[in-house]
C-alpha cells in the first residue's frame, strides 16, 4: 500500500502530493536490494546521527546520477525535500526511487516510483564541493519560470555547508542586460528568501528558517541564480547586499521577508520614481506608470493585479510609496515569486511611507516599523489623514455651510509643509501638495468610507455640485476666510442676493480711523478708471497680493459701506488696472496701496462667495423640489383615500 | 440565488457575469438579458433629467414567478443588473441599493487601475473577492 497521491500532472501538484506522502510514514514498496541500497547511500550522505541527508552530498549523489538538472530539480521537488527543507529519510528515499523512474525512463511523477524499479545507477560519486546544478545555458533562459527550478535547489542547501555555486554573475551580466528596457529595468537583487520558491508555489510569504539561513550564506550563487532572470540581472548590487546582510540567525527576520524593501532597493525604486515624476510628494499618474511597468514585460493581468494591490487608495495613480510597492511586487514577481492576494503588510504605503520619511530625515537603518521616530509618526498620521483630507477637500469647497472648512482651505495654501505640529494642519498640506497636483483624482465620494469625517461630509451633499477649485496662490490666506467675506456681503450689498451665509466670525481689531480715511480716498478715485474688463486675471493677481493687511481692508469696507455700494462693485473690476494710476497719487503711502491690493483680494472674494452661494442656492432649490416632490406625493394617496370615501 | 451581471454600452454585452449557485445559469442568462431592455427603458424615460445618485438606482424591474430582477445604471450608462430569488424575502431595498453602491464604487476602482481597458471583461480578484463576499452574505 503506498501512501500515493492523486499524482497531479503537474510538479507542483505532484510536489504537494509528495510533501504528504512524505511526512507520513514511508510506504513505498523497497526490495530488499533497493533497501539495502538506499540505506546505504543515505548513510552515506548523512552521518548517522543526523536525521537529515547533507546537501552537498546528497547533491552529488544526484549529479553522479547523470541525470538533466531539470529532471533532478523536478526529483527534488517532488521527493518532498524542497518542500521540507532537508533530506530527510523519505524524501531521500523517494528522491532515490525518482531517480531510479527517471533512468529508466519514466516520468518523474508519484506514481512511477510504484513500480518495480531498477535501482539507481550513480557514477562515480565525485566530492567536489562545487554544486552546479544549472547550466549556465538553462539560466541564461529568458524565460522566468526557468529560474524556479533553480530556486528549489537552493532549497535543500545545508546551513552548515558552505556550498557556494561558482558566481555566476561576471557570464550573465551582459546576457541579462535587458534587451527592450535598458535604462529602467537593472538588475535588482532579491537575494533574500530564497525558499520563497517553495512558499511561493504555497502562497506563503515565509520561509522555513533553515533555507532561509542557507541563502545568507551564498553570495555567489544567488547572485548567479538572480541574474537569470530576465530584464533584472542582479550582480553586483546583490553581492551588496548578501554581504551587507550578515548571518543573521533570528528566524523572523525582517530582512529575510521577501515582501520588506531593503534600502538599496528604496533608493532605486526612489531613483525610479524621480526619472518618472520628479517631485517626490506627489503622484506618479496612471499612463505613465502603466508604460513603465509594461517595459517589464509581465503579462498585462498580472500587472493589473500588481496595480490593485499597490494602488491603495484606488485613484489611478501611484504616490512614491505606492509606487515602491509596486515596483518591489514587479520585482519578486520577476524573480519567481506568486504575488500574493492582498499587500504584504510590509509594502502598504503608511508603513513605506514612515519608513521612507524616516530614512529621508534621519539617515537611519530599515527599522522595523515599531520603532519609528516622531517623525515617522507626524507621517503616520499624514498618511492616514490623507485620505481623508483628500476626499474632504474636493467635498468640501462645495459646502461652505461650515466654516471651519473654508479654514482648511485657507490654510492649506498657506502652512509650510515641514512646520506643522497639529493633525489638523496635517490635513490642510498634505491635501495642498497633493491638491496642486492631482484634484481630479479624487472626484468620488465613497459610500463606505473610512473615517466618519467622510461620512458626515457626504451626508450633506448628495447632489454632487463641482467644487471650486481653490486658487493655489492662496498665500496666507488664512485671515481671508470666507466667512469675513459673507459677512461683508450681508452689510455691503444689499441687492437681492442669497439668503444670508452663517454667522460670521468675531470682528478682528478695529484700525486706525486715519487708514480708513485714506481707503475712503481711494475708492472714489477708482471709480473713476474704467477699462476693460479683467476679471479673472485681476482676480488672481490680487490673490499674489494678498497680505496680512488685507484685514484692515476688510474692516474698512464694512465701515464705509454707505457711500460706496454700488459704485464698488463695478469698478472692482478694472482694479489693476487702476493701480498704476493710483500708485503716482500716493507714492509715499506704501501702507494704503497695500490696502488696496488688500482690498482687491477682498474684492475677488466676494465673487468667489458670489459664486459659492450661487450654488448653495441650486443646491438648496434642488432639495425644494424634491421636498414638494415628496409632499405631493404623499398628498396624492390621501386624495384618493378621500375621493374613495366620498363615494 | 444571486446573479451580478455587468453590461457595458454601447453593444450591452456582459463585462462581468457571477451567480450562485451555478446551475440554471443560461437562464438567468436569459433574464438578464431581457431585463437589460426594461433598463433601456428607464433611462430613456429619464431623458434630459439631472442624472443623480438617486436615479442610478433603477429599482426592481419587473418581478417574475421566481425572482426579482433589480437594476442600476452609472453615469456612464454601464448597467449593473441583479437577480435575486423570490424566495429571499430579507432582502430589502436597502440591501439591494447598498450592494449596487458597492459593485459600483469596485467597478470604479478597477476603471482606475491603468491596466484595464474599458470594456475588457473584468478579471481583478479584488472586484471577484468583494462579489464572492456579497453573495455569501446574501445566501
């Protein structure tokens, strides 16, 4: 009786089924020949008292049996001994029967070795330490399921053995130069986890620690086996590396987890990215990415899977730590490994996004993520505020029923991005930066968002109303909220407009009364220039000036409404143009021609208020109607109820 | 029993059909398909209205002997249609409004992945994983 199993066709399965028929007791029909055989060749590989066959032995073994690699590779994988990491007796046993199938011709399944089999014939075992199990032709294949077989047999490398493949890396460099993409795709090294082949077929992410700890040992071969793969030849950069990554002997390393950017890989990625989109806040877009990724030759379902898992906050386009996960899920998978269905915990993009700020600031080593430094933490935090931000921003330039988001606008143009303690300015820059560059990307409300501040926001604007797009050239702005403005429009211009906006702020301190003499004078001299109209343009030259003085503008406008409605209105508009006239007038007053410039910017906000409570108007005439909609309708069902009754 | 089926203009033809359990499938193949002229049928009645969150609901469309069949357009007149059984009298509308909010806001993150191009069959295991996770709660 044999433990058999179903005997898939292919390896994997096949390697699957083995793996617990290895792990049981042995059940393969032995001769007494075959037995003594065995027995003796794996005390032969193995001394007795360990349990397991040595590697370099075992490995020679295989090699005496003349046998192809791939077969051998195939042997192995199938014998259990890549899935368990060693030779143990069974899996020595089978690879043994394999091997006996595979000379006499049999395909290297499960189920050849049911048969009656000849035994193994091995030459003359040789003892050179020197393992090479794949010819330099099989790795030089441009294909990227080749390396897998040879990711296996670094599987069952012994610890102990010093086992070192000949580098390989000075043949393949110039083979692996990639053909199509020389500039974007060098060779990057993942000499790490190189068990990840067998967890990879598992879907694991780690590694038992025996083959992991192998893999540290070789430096060479990695470095040969990795340069197989196509478009990523990794040579010198993955010496580095190996050598730079001691013999670490902690079995959960950080640094053994295939998924964790290492920081030459970082700064390449970084590197990368800069060659994409030169500043480094803000997004690479989503054809650009997509045209860089496709030079790695991946098939495009796997490259759009990569984009999902790496695309987090599913806007199409990829910030630098979405886009370093990115990069490093092209990679593994270039190297061999499955990608995994959900991201690693190591690549989501507020661990890379700590980590990466961190390096940027403090120079530091690749921490584990627990010992982030405040800094880390303020990014943490910007991170996480960023979605929320972000959603807001678009959102709520549309509402201005609250002012405190008007702040945040405000603000947001305003604070310096590296000067900010509190949470909430986080979200006001990190949404400017991010702002400044991508508004459309974030058009969509969520129905299962994340964080209530969302929820709250979209409760009270489902009729979605494009948002004004706040100018960028806010600067210091802050005293120039919106709802000063609101303020002033109730008392300035009483001309049928809108119902009033919510209660305004307290009134800032009160000016000299000279300054607003002088704004008196002003006024009436620009009434008096009237050229063409340059609304927008004004508009947004008077935003460059605005100045912290634009408060007392404000104050003045309020104060000296009486005299000036209308006549305010229309000449605002020519504003710039009036300057230069005005300018020789008071040549010394440097104070009231920045009042003026105040005055312009408070002018400009009106019309932007003008605008923004346009839209509240449809806003609000819109839920009129569907107000009496209702009304109607629940009317109509009573009125048949009592013609009925009437009858 | 649940069927999703995803249709995109202008042919109409399915982006994306799932249903549990899988036998009886052509005929909610079928269903679907018929019911995707009723959906026709709505949006033109719509014409020239403001297109809100609220109309992208169509409501059911018409209920047969055995199930209800309940549709959804987006602004970009792709179809999202669902069949649910008769039998499955828990599932309110709410449910129903929620679980096409949701397939919508999955369609739109795959709409933002580059590699997909408009109109291909969907294959993204995220949108698989979030309908799987819908049906099972359904059923």
């Amino acid at each position: 009786m044999e433990q058999g199993p179903a005997g898939g066709s292919a390896p994997a399965a096949a390697a699957a089924a083995a793996a617990a028929a290895g792990t049981g007791a042995l059940l393969l029909p032995l001769s007494e020949s075959e037995q003594q055989r065995y027995s003796e060749l794996f005390s032969r590989c193995c001394p007795p008292p360990e349990a397991a066959a040595g590697g370099s032995s075992v490995g020679e073994l295989f090699r005496a049996s003349q046998l192809p690699p791939d077969t051998l590779h195939q042997i192995t994988e199938v014998c259990g001994a890549k899935r368990v990491g060693y030779f143990g007796p069974t899996q020595f046993y089978i690879a043994l029967k394999l091997i006996a199938a595979a000379q006499s011709g049999f395909p290297v399944r499960i189920e050849s070795i049911k048969n009656e089999l000849p035994l193994p014939q091995f030459v003359a075992l040789k003892n050179d330490s020197e393992v090479r199990y794949g010819t330099p032709a099989e790795l030089h294949g441009v294909k990227f399921q080749v390396p897998h077989p040879s990711l296996e047999k670094n599987s069952y490398k012994r610890t102990d053995e010093g086992d070192k493949q000949e580098p390989k890396s000075p043949p393949m460099s110039p083979i692996c130069s990639p053909p199509a993409s020389p500039s974007t795709y060098q060779r990057i090294p993942l000499s790490y986890g190189y068990g990840k082949s067998r967890s990879g077929l598992e879907q694991q992410h780690g590694a038992p620690y025996e083959v992991r700890h192998s893999t540290h040992q070789q430096d060479g071969p990695s470095s040969g086996n990795y340069g197989a793969k196509p478009a990523l030849a990794c040579s010198t950069l993955n010496r580095s590396l190996s050598g730079e990554r001691e013999q670490q002997d902690s079995s959960a390393h950080y640094s053994d987890d295939p998924w964790r950017i290492t920081e030459e890989q970082r700064d390449y990625y970084i590197n990368q990215f800069r060659s994409l989109q030169p500043d480094l806040n803000s997004f690479v877009s989503g054809s650009v990415a997509k045209n860089f990724f496709t030079k790695s030759k991946l098939p495009i379902p796997e490259l759009s899977h990569i984009w999902e898992l790496s695309d987090v906050d599913c806007d199409g386009a990829l910030t630098l730590p979405e886009f370093c996960a990115a990069f490093h899920l092209v990679v593994a998978r270039k190297n061999g490994y499955q990608l995994p269905e959900t991201l690693p915990e190591t690549l989501v993009p507020e661990y890379l996004q700590a980590a990466s700020l961190k390096l940027v600031r403090d120079c530091a080593l690749f921490d584990s993520y627990s010992e982030s430094l405040p800094g880390g933490q303020q990014t943490r935090d910007f991170s996480r505020t960023e979605k929320t931000s972000a959603e807001e921003v678009p959102d709520s330039s549309a509402l201005l029923q609250d002012g405190k988001k008007d702040d945040k606008q405000a603000l947001k143009a305003s604070t310096d991005l590296k000067t900010i303690p509190k949470e909430f300015q986080h979200l006001t820059v990190k949404t400017a930066a991010q702002e400044s560059n991508t508004l459309k990307a974030r058009p969509r409300s969520r129905s299962y968002s994340s964080t209530s501040i969302e929820d709250a926001m979209k409760k009270g604007e489902e009729p979605p109303t494009p948002p004004p797009r706040p100018q960028k050239s806010h600067s210091r702005a802050s005293s120039l909220d919106l709802n000063k403005i609101f303020q002033q429009n109730t008392q300035a211009v009483r001309s049928g407009w809108l119902p009033p906006p919510p209660p305004a702020l307290p009134p800032r301190p009160s000016l000299s009364q000279t300054e607003q003499v002088s704004e008196v004078e002003l006024h009436p001299q620009m009434n008096r220039p009237l050229s063409q109209a340059e609304e927008n343009s004004s508009a947004k030259k008077e935003v460059v000036l605005a100045q912290p003085p634009s408060k007392p503008a404000r104050r003045k406008l309020r104060t000296e409404t009486q005299g000036l409605e209308t006549p305010e209105l229309s000449p605002t508009i020519s504003v710039t143009s009036s300057l230069p006239a005005i300018k020789p007038h008071l040549p010394v007053q440097k104070q009231s021609s920045k009042q003026k410039r105040a005055i312009q910017t408070a002018i400009r906000k009106n019309k932007e208020a003008n605008a923004v409570l346009a839209r509240l108007n449809s806003e609000l005439q819109q839920q009129l109607k569907v107000r009496n909609a209702l009304k109607i309708s629940d009317k109509a069902p009573c009125n048949q109820l009592c013609v009925t009754s009437s009858r | 029993v649940l069927v999703h089926i995803i249709c995109s203009p202008p042919q109409n033809y399915p982006l994306y059909i799932r249903s549990v359990p899988t036998e009886n499938e052509l005929k909610f193949h079928y269903t679907v398909h018929t019911s995707l002229d009723v959906v026709d049928e709505k949006i033109s009645a719509m014409g020239k209205a403001l297109v809100d969150q609220r109309e992208l609901y169509l409501g059911l469309l018409y209920p047969t002997e055995d199930y209800k069949v309940y549709g959804y357009v987006t602004n970009s007149k792709v179809k999202f249609v669902m069949v649910v059984d008769s039998s499955n009298t828990a599932l309110r509308d709410n449910e129903i409004r929620s679980m096409f909010r949701k397939l919508h806001n999955s369609y739109t993150d795959i709409m933002c992945n580059p590699f997909y191009n408009p109109g291909d069959r969907i294959h993204s295991r995220a949108f698989d994983n979030m309908v799987n996770s819908m049906m099972m709660q359904v059923c």
